[in-house]
C-alpha cells in the first residue's frame, strides 16, 4: 500500500492556493537573504511569525551579518536573545557565523548537505534555508507538517518510514518557482488551523480528503504524550551591599552565560553575616521539565566590616542596579531584576541612583 496516498496534486494545490490568500508574510519577506532568513527560522522553533516579527528586525539590526554576528561577544549574543528561551540556539549561531567565515569565505552554502555541516543546523533548517534562499526542491518538515500528514492520513502514529515519505512527497509536489512556498505553507496551515488541539477544522482548506476529519478522531491524532513536569523551589539571595548587587554567571548546563541571582545555599556565612531587607514576588522559571518557583529575598550586610561572601562554585560579581539591564538573564531572573530594581526605587534609603 502506498504511504500517504490523499497527499497528492489535489492536496498541494489546495494548500498553496490557502497560503496565498491566508498565508503570513515572514519577517524577512521585504529582503530575503539567506542569513535573515535563516535567524527567523531558528526563531520560528519556538513561536509564531507574529511573536518573531519584532525580536526579528531587532536581532538583524545588531547583527545585520554572519560576519557581525561573529565578531559579538557571547554576552551580547545572549542578551539580544533573552527572551526566546533555548540560549543553546543562539550560541550554534553564532558558532555556525564564525565556521561561515572560517570555512566558506563568509558565503553561506547553497545545499542543505553541506548547511548541515554547521553547528545547531538540523534537517529542518538545512532544508528551510535552501528552499527559501536559494529555491531548491528541499522539503522542510517540522512538527506543524508532521501533524498535519498524520491527521490527513489518519495515522495514530508515526515513524521514519512515514517521515521519508512525506518529504518525498512534498518534494515532488513543490512548484517550479518557488519551492519552499510549500514548505511555508504547511507550516503556517498547522499554526493557523490544524493546531495542535482542537484543529479548525471548518477553516480547513484540506478537510475534503482529511481522513481523520471524516472519522471524527481529529482531536485525538497525534495521541499526546504526557509531559512529565518536576516541580521546584529555590530561594535566592540578592545580597545588596554597598549600591551593589551579587550576580552569578552560569558555567555549565542549559543556562550557561546567563547571570542569575545565587541561590541562597550557594552563599556561606548567609545567615551569620547578612539580614532580610525585603521578600520580593516569586516568580516561576520553566525549563525542560522543570517547574521552578524562584523565591527571592533581599538581604544587606549586618555589618560593614564582616567578609565578604564566597559562593561555593560559578563565577561572580557585585553589579551597581543599573548595570543589571546589560547582563543577560532567563526570563524569569529578568522579573526578579525588574521587581529589585522597582522595590530600590520606591524606598531610596537603600539606593539613591537606581
Ligand atoms: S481537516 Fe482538520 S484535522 Fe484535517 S488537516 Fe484540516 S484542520 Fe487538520
């Protein structure tokens, strides 16, 4: 039996006539380049055009270039990028920019084979910027597309001999000009209507040949997999001294870069050597499966001339308030900082020049 046998002319021609008229345009759509092109797509991972559209222009007008991109400071990189979560993607590409100029002359590669060769390049983005950029017949299929040739197809699961056969399918059935409008197009149609729960199917310009509209079990393909959330506490000690604030820089692990505020059982000597000044809000800080709620205190020294604080691990040091806007945090730690910052204002016995 043929995999995938209703993803056919009928189905190409439905979906791209949708995109035209109700397809988004992307943020590079007024200049497309390759690397532009590129960043959107590495953005795109984690949200929506719409939600790309602004962190888009901001992040090209810093960093116009591979070259520009390169020759930042990791620091800087991750600052333009908070926000968008998964630092790890800003770091490959940055690591991808500089392999660009090392290898390629500055010129980004044409093939998907070969994009695939830089750092934090998968599949996806290979096929993505190659049809894009350059117009070749790459099929790029995220979970959008994968979602969508399931429901139509009717298929609880899912596996590689499918994915190999959706791409083929969707490569043959590419338009002569224009490629990747396909590829768009099957994105978009799954972030607009065949959403991941409860697909519209009523706006549907596939829902004539869509397999598990016609049984009823659209609601239930793909079967979801429970995602397994581990709750957390951590305290943190912002410990205030002299107009100054402690930060500590990430050294390893997914947040590695970012500044944070200790948690209080990095501190020795906290409770011998500094008192609560203040309770600010919790804040919770998600990251792979973890659920953190951050409960941050405020502390300030009991006397002027006791030692200083030692953290046990990591890299630190005491930032004037003002000088917290520079550093990048998790978003989450980016509240804390606001909340800090908003609490020294409103009582200037503690900080005159926030
Ligand atoms: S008819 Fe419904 S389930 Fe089928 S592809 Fe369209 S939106 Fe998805």
């Amino acid at each position: 039996m043929m995999l995938l046998e209703n993803l056919n002319e009928e189905f190409a021609t439905a979906l791209l006539e949708w995109f035209r008229e109700k397809g988004v345009a992307y943020p590079w759509a007024d200049s497309p380049d390759a690397w532009g092109i590129w960043v959107s797509e590495v953005m795109l991972q984690q949200t929506t055009v719409a939600a790309v559209e602004p962190r888009y222009r901001r992040w090209m007008e810093r960093f116009p270039s591979t070259e520009s991109l390169a020759a930042a400071d990791e620091e800087e990189v991750l600052r333009e990028w908070e926000g968008l979560g998964y630092y790890n993607r800003a770091r490959n590409l940055a690591s991808a920019a500089a392999e660009i100029h090392r290898s390629y002359g500055g010129i980004i590669p044409e093939e998907a084979s070969e994009l695939r060769q830089l750092p934090g390049v998968g599949e996806y983005i290979a096929a993505a910027v190659s049809s894009f950029a350059f117009s070749k017949r790459q099929a790029a299929i995220d979970a959008n597309g994968r979602r969508i040739a399931q429901r139509l197809s009717g298929r609880e699961s899912w596996d590689k001999e499918l994915e190999t056969a959706l791409k083929n399918i969707v490569e043959e059935l590419m338009p002569l000009e224009n490629p990747g409008s396909l590829n768009a197009a099957l994105m978009q149609l799954g972030q607009q209507v065949c959403i991941p729960r409860s697909p519209r199917c009523g706006e549907c310009p596939l829902a004539g040949i869509c397999l598990a509209r016609s049984m009823g079990v659209q609601d239930v393909i793909p079967a979801r997999r429970r995602k397994e959330v581990i709750p957390k506490k951590t305290r943190l000690a912002i410990l205030f001294n002299c107009e100054k604030v402690l930060m500590w820089k990430k050294n390893k692990g997914i947040g590695r870069g970012l500044w944070v505020f200790p948690p209080e059982n990095e501190i020795e000597g906290l409770e011998k050597y500094w008192k609560v000044m203040k309770l600010l809000p919790e804040q919770i800080h998600s990251y792979t499966r973890y659920r953190d709620v951050l409960i941050p205190r405020i502390f300030r020294r009991k006397d002027e001339l006791g030692v200083m604080p030692s953290l046990r691990s990591e890299k630190s040091g005491f930032f004037l308030p003002g000088m917290l806007q520079e550093l990048p945090m998790p978003t989450a730690y980016r509240r804390v900082s606001d909340d800090l910052i908003e609490f020294l204002k409103s009582d200037n016995t503690h900080y005159m020049n926030v």
